[in-house]
C-alpha cells in the first residue's frame, strides 16, 4: 500500500513548521498519520460493545477518540509537538490496557492490550531511542499488572465467536498499524537519504564521498600526473552589472549546466566555480592515462558552446596536484600546486575564444593535437614562459611523434 498520494502527503503536514528540519517532518508527519488511522479503527470497538450491550467498555474507545481528536485538533492549531507526542503515547498506552479489565481480562477482551505496544514503538519512531525505553517499560509494567489480576477479574458476557474474530482483528491491527507506520517512515527516511546523497555527490566525488562517510579523519591524496582547465567568461562582471541579479544567475547556470553535462560525459570532475570562473581536472580522483585528452576535448567542446555573447578564455595545465577536501561545515574538494597555479595564469594571461596551453601539454599532446605558438609571454608569479594555443585534434593519418 503506497501512502505518499497526495490526499495523505496534505493530511500528515497539517502540523509541519517551515522551519521543522527533515527528520522533525517526517516524525510529526507519521505521529499525525498514527493518530488518524487509530481514530478510525476505533470506532469499530465502540459499535461493537455498543451492539452487545457493553457500554462501559464501548465508552473506553470513544472516550480515546474524543481526547485524540481533541489532541490533534490543538496540535493543528498550536504546532506544539511534544504535548500532542505525549498525549498520544499516553492515549495509546493506557487505554488497551483499562478495555482489557473492563472486559474481564486478556481471554475476554481478545488480547486487546496488544494495542498498546504500539505507544513504545511510535515513541521509538517520534522520540528517539532514549526517550522510548520509559515507554517501553510501562508498556511490560501494565502488561506484569494485567497478569495479576486477571484472575480476579469477571469476563464479559461475549460470544465465542466475536471474541475470535476480535483476537483476529486486534492481531490484525496491530499488525496493519505497525506496519503502514513503518513502511511510511522508512520510505520518507530513504527519500531523504537519497536526496543526502545526491547533495553530497554535487559537493563531492563519488570516491571522496565514500571515504568521508566512512569517518576517514584527514583526507588528502597527491597526484604524479593530472590535468587542470580554467575557464572565465571574459568581461562579465561590467556586462553583469547592466542586468537584473536573477538574470546574471541564471545566464550562469544556463552556461555551467552546459559544462557540468559536457565534463560528466567525458568522465571529468568539477572542482567548483568561482564567480564567472569554472574549474575542472582529468585524472582525479581516480587516475586514467587519457586525462590531459580529456581536458582538451573539453576544453574544445567549452568553445564550442559558447556564445558571441559570452566568449570564454581557458587555460590548461599538466602535472602533479595535491588534492583533498578541507573544511568541517560547507567543505569542499580542491587542488594545491604549480599545476593548478600555471593553469589559473593559463586562463587569465589569455585571449578571448582561445584556449591557452603550456609546454607541459603540448609535449603530451603533440601529434594528437594541433596547436599554434604564441611566443613567450610575461606570466604573473612565473616570469617569461613560452605558451601554445590549443586549435583541435589533429586530421586524421597526421603524423604521430
């Protein structure tokens, strides 16, 4: 039976706060759907006794509707959580236990204190585990003074077979209840889990995330051989400051989509974007021989994308990096070296709609593709160095050094 319809997903919210994280949703969410569904299944008990001349009894079950009606109608209202928490495990826990009596004991009554096991389990799933051993240990004290008494109690005047088919729906019932709740629960706690994990892997490499997850104190890994691309929209501060903000985010998630798809296709990773900028590497976290032709087929592929309006200026690099993730709260995956620093300079000392290269990666690359010398150049921090331009693979039957 799915309970995520709509109808149900709008019932189990009428307590939820905007403010509530997720697990306090999804706690209050399935206290709420507890509290419905007990509602209308006990309305079956107070029919019943009704029909055979019990009102005593008959008036336990109704007398718990109208309080747990009450109960949620204030929860609604108020939002106050824990008062509706405890009110309801309370209801839940006591009152099997006093129609149990009223009925003569556990035979008469078809077991009927079986209900109330269901107050420890909700406080397990509403609570915690701290908070649902005192539950718990109420629900095995009634249970002890039910034993004691049940001799001295006078059993209810019911048929043989209305006591059966009450054994048989009180099982049942408790079985339904137990289990919808549960399944509720645990299906919101994996939609959760994997929207974590989605989250987490927009953060993170997938082999990164499994090692933090796995409590691994220092994270860092040092890399003989990587490739680094930078890659800025050239002039689009000025250009930014004409336009609404929600157009510059999403002009730039129109542009970064399109280089996040690109870099996934060709088994590349994100390292993150700074304002305008966008940084990738090849070779990281998992190292393949092929990484530096992967960057420049997507650094060619970048070029491509871009518009007449947006010219980009990239710069690529190969080399050794250090790589790891730094931080506790809002941590992130990055790189340290000369690799990533020359790559940085590769883009910033560059032209618009070119994709500036060191030697480094023209020694690497030389055969496969074609590039163009731009001479040597003053570089910030690394003083005159010779520099290529990255033109595109190289025509078919080309000579291979």
């Amino acid at each position: 039976m799915q309970l995520g319809g709509g109808f149900v997903q709008r019932l189990v919210s009428v307590g939820v706060l905007p403010t509530d994280d997720e697990d306090e949703r999804i706690r209050k969410a399935t206290l709420t759907l507890s509290t419905v569904l007990v509602l209308v299944l006990a309305s079956g008990w107070v029919i019943t006794y009704l029909l055979l001349g019990l009102p005593l009894s008959a008036s336990i079950p109704f007398a718990y509707q109208v309080v747990s009606g009450a109960s949620l109608a204030l929860f609604v209202r108020t939002k106050r959580y824990r008062a509706f928490r405890s009110a309801q495990l309370g209801l839940m826990l006591g009152l099997p236990f006093l129609l149990q009596w009223s009925l003569g004991g556990f035979e008469a009554s078809s077991g009927v204190s079986l209900w109330a096991l269901t107050s420890p389990l909700g406080a397990l799933m509403f609570s915690g585990t701290r908070q649902a051993w005192p539950w718990f240990g109420g629900y095995l004290a009634l249970l002890g003074i039910s034993g004691l008494v049940d001799p001295g109690l006078t059993p209810a005047d019911i048929p043989t077979a209305v006591r059966v088919a009450f054994f048989v729906g009180n099982v049942a019932g408790v079985s339904l209840t137990a289990y919808l709740l549960l399944q509720y629960f645990v299906r919101q706690r994996e939609r959760e889990h994997r929207r974590s994990e989605r989250l987490l892997l927009n953060v993170l490499p997938g082999p990164i995330a499994a090692r933090l997850k796995e409590r691994e104190e220092v994270i860092a890994d040092r890399f003989p051989e990587a490739s680094v691309l930078f890659a800025d929209i050239v002039d689009f501060t000025p250009r930014s400051a004409t336009l609404p903000p929600e157009r510059v985010v999403e002009l730039l998630d129109e542009v970064f989509t399109v280089f996040d798809r690109l870099a996934d296709e060709r088994g590349l990773e994100k390292i993150k974007t700074i304002g305008d900028a966008y940084m990738l590497a090849g070779g990281i976290p998992e190292p393949r021989a092929d990484h530096l032709e992967a960057v420049a087929d997507m650094a060619l592929a970048m070029l491509a994308s871009a518009t007449d309006r947006l010219p980009l200026r990239v710069g690529i690099d190969t080399g050794p990096v250090v790589a790891g993730v730094i931080g506790t709260r809002k941590f992130i995956y990055d790189l340290w070296g000369d690799t990533v620093n020359t790559a940085s300079r590769m883009e910033s000392h560059g032209l618009p709609g070119r994709i500036q290269v060191t030697e480094r990666v023209v020694r690497r690359l030389d055969g496969r593709f074609v590039f163009e010398p731009r001479g040597a150049i003053e570089v910030k921090g690394k003083g005159t160095m010779p520099t290529w331009f990255l033109l595109g693979p190289s025509p078919p039957g080309a000579p291979t050094p």
